[in-house]
C-alpha cells in the first residue's frame, strides 16, 4: 500500500489501522472518524487516520476505554475460573 496517498478508499482505510470495514463504519458512525466523499466514492483522510491511532495510544495510556472493550473484559472475567 502506498502510504504517500492523502485519500483512502474504505478497504485501504481499514487495512491501514489493521481493522475490519464493518469496524470502521461503525466507528464513522459513532463520529470518531469523519470520512469524505468524492462523487459516492467514500474516502478517509490519511492524516484523520493517525490523528485517530494516535488518540488510541493516548485513551489507553490515561485508562480510557471505549463502553465495548470494558463490556468485553467484564464478560471474560465472569466466564474466567
């Protein structure tokens, strides 16, 4: 993939933060990322992309989590012996 592109097709999106499509819709939806749209083609900005990335490394590093991951952990604790 080339890196140097400032506009990525939803699939090249994905693939880039090394998530799935539907993951990435649901993420436009929630309004964490904010795509663009050229004609109907849907595109995400590269430099949304890091900035997004980036706030991950930061949400985690202060304990902030998204409502899913937490639900997540809560439910493997109770299948946990």
């Amino acid at each position: 993939m080339n890196n140097d592109k400032l506009l990525l097709s939803e699939l090249e999106a994905a693939e880039r933060l090394s998530i799935g499509r539907s993951t990435l819709r649901k993420l436009s939806d929630a309004g964490r990322l904010a795509p663009v749209y050229v004609g109907r083609k849907t595109l995400y900005v590269a430099s949304d992309l890091e900035v997004f990335a980036a706030s991950l490394r930061h949400d985690a590093a202060h304990g902030i989590g998204d409502a899913s991951a937490d639900a997540r952990r809560r439910m493997h604790r109770k299948t946990t012996p």
